[in-house]
C-alpha cells in the first residue's frame, strides 16, 4: 500500500505557495535579504507550530513570508515545492499565491508573479508537471483592496488562470467579495473560494450562490447540512478537502475524526490536498497515507480521490486524457498486485 500511494499519479488542487516555506529556507532567505527573524534557529520554528485554530496559524505564515523580498525568492520557494510534487508523483498542480501578503509590505506585483512563474515553466520543461496559477484575495481585507489587487493583475491576465479568496474565513463571508468575482468572471477568470472550513455552511452557499465558484475549498462543514449536500452532489461540486491541515488547525481533533470518508460516501467529489505543507507536517503523499491508514481505504478508493482531482481541474482535454490514462494504469497495476 505504501509503494501504491507514492506512484499514485496525483493532482494537486488546494496549495498556497506561501505555505510551502520550510523553516530551512526560511533562515536561508532571512540571512540574504538581512531579515531577522523572531527565532534563534530551525527548530525553534518548528516548535512553534503547535496552531489552535485557523488565525494561530496565519500569524506565523504571514510572519514567515516576509523573508520574500526577490523575485529569486518566489523562484526558490516555487522550486523547492515543485521537488516534492516530483518526489510524490504530482503531475499536475494548481497554485494560490497572495499577492496582497507582498504588495502591501512594499514587495511589486511583478517580482512575486515573475519568480513564480518561471519556476513553473522549469517544473514543467525538466520534471514534466503542469501548472496553473490562482491569485488569492486575503478576505480579512477589504472589498476595494481587493479591486485594487484584480486591476495590479492585469497586466500578468494570462499568467494566471483564476481567482480564490483565502485568510481568516469566521467574520470575512463570500458576500464582501460579490463585485469582485463578478468582476474576475467577466475577465473570463475561473472562480474558487475557501469555504466551511472554519466557516459555518451559509458561506458555502453563498460562495456558490453569490461568487458562483467553480469549485470549494475545504467545504468540510458542508455535511452540517443536509440540502446543502444534495446540492453539491447534484452539480457534481468539487471539495478540496485538505486532511492534515484539519487536524492540524484543529477543526477536527484527529484524523480519524475527519469526515472525509462520509463526504465521499455521501456522494461528493472529494479531493485530497496539502494546503500549507510546510506549517502542516505533510505534502500530497503524506496527507494520502494520513486518510488511507485512518479509514482503510482501497486502491479502488484512492484512485477515486485522485480521478476527482483530474475532474475539477483546470485542463486541457489533451493533459485530463492523459492523466486519466496514467490512473487507470496505477489502478490496473494495484488490482494485479492484490491478487
Ligand atoms: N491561507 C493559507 N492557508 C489557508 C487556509 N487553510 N485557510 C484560509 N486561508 C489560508
Ligand atoms: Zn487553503
């Protein structure tokens, strides 16, 4: 089974490019643009990551981003990821970045989204992954930040294909944002949103109702309510469900708590991600083996989860075939190997 879940191709959908920050480049990143960081060295970083719930958690994270200053940075950070995603057979992966966490500490649009983008176009010339981009409104933030951010953007319209909204979710609901995406789906933007995460299931509703998004992330409250479920069944909705990071930001106490396996028995198009893997303890082949061994799930079931992923994402019909293709190959090669 472990051999399975590592060549397992795999399609990453919920991933903020911030969050994949090891606290190793951290210090690397502190010592060249002479940024001093609150923490003597690695470990006690690492020590600090002990979140209460989704805010204890932002704190470090948008603390952690500041030692971004070069485009050389974004580049350095996008690259060390796209190495995991290699390691653990990711072949296609789907990026936010928070463009406002950098622009407001003075940081141009332009050396985020350029840094980011050519380690994208490297990952996808020497290790043959497929990228999209997602740029994140922070929703603590207000309505016209937002706007303003959508305008700074576009300039770069083509190098990023939609638009998400991410940070404290409890206070902040997808309604603040109603113009905005209006505006990011006249671009012609693919629209996403964090919601039920933290956030009771009227945001859920509100972000497919009022934002008219295209996928949620997280949606884990949704199961709270039950005409809420048939809808998300019934459009063929897809969650990206984020499992290591649930437990982590303690919105469920362990992962054998997580719903996960109702959401898919309940007929949901779950996909599993890594969310901030750096701050979580886990990348996409870490968070697989978390939801196999806490339910015991098949070959046939985590085939599943990957199959949804290559559904809800932003494809090509050339590269969906082609990752479908590689899926039933890995299905077809776990069934001869349980015989
Ligand atoms: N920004 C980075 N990770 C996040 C998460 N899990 N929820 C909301 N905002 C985030
Ligand atoms: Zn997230």
């Amino acid at each position: 089974m472990e051999a399975f879940i590592r060549s397992l191709p795999k399609v990453e959908l919920h991933l903020h490019i911030e969050g994949t920050l090891e606290p190793e480049l951290m210090f690397r990143l502190a010592e060249r643009n002479g940024v001093t960081l609150p923490y003597p060295d690695v470990e006690a970083v690492r020590a600090a990551y002990q979140f209460e719930d989704l805010q204890s958690f932002l704190d470090l994270y948008y603390q952690g981003a500041q030692v971004l200053l070069e485009e050389q940075d974004f580049y350095d950070l996008t690259w060390a990821y796209l190495e995991h995603c290699h390691a653990d057979n990711v072949l296609h992966t789907e990026i936010f970045f928070d463009p406002q966490t950098h622009t407001d500490r003075g940081v141009p649009f332009e050396k985020v989204i350029r840094g980011i983008r050519r380690a994208l176009d490297d990952g996808r010339e020497r290790l043959g992954i497929s990228s999209e981009l997602i740029l994140s409104f922070l929703r603590h933030l207000s309505e016209e930040s937002a706007f303003q951010t959508l305008e700074e953007a576009m300039p770069w319209r083509e190098q990023f294909i939609g638009v998400g909204l991410d940070s404290g979710e409890v206070g902040n609901p997808p309604e603040k944002f109603e113009r905005v995406f209006a505006k990011a789906r006249k671009l012609g933007l693919r629209v996403v949103a964090h919601a039920g995460e933290e956030g009771p299931p009227e945001y859920i509703w509100q972000a497919l109702d009022l934002l008219k998004v295209e996928r949620i992330d997280h949606g884990v409250r949704s199961l709270e309510d039950p005409a809420l479920v048939e809808r998300l069944r019934d459009s063929g909705m897809p969650l990206t469900v984020c499992p290591l990071s649930n437990v982590k930001l303690r919105v469920f106490e362990r992962m054998e708590d997580h719903n996960l396996l109702r959401l898919m028995e309940a007929g949901l198009k779950v996909t599993v991600n890594s969310d901030d893997p750096a701050y979580f303890g886990g990348y996409m082949t870490d968070n697989f083996r978390a939801v196999q061994h806490a339910f015991g799930l098949g070959c046939e079931q985590l085939v599943q989860l990957s199959r949804n992923a290559v559904d809800a994402a932003f494809l090509s019909d050339e590269r969906r075939a082609e990752l479908n293709a590689a899926l039933d190959a890995a299905l077809q090669a776990g069934l001869e190997r349980a015989v």
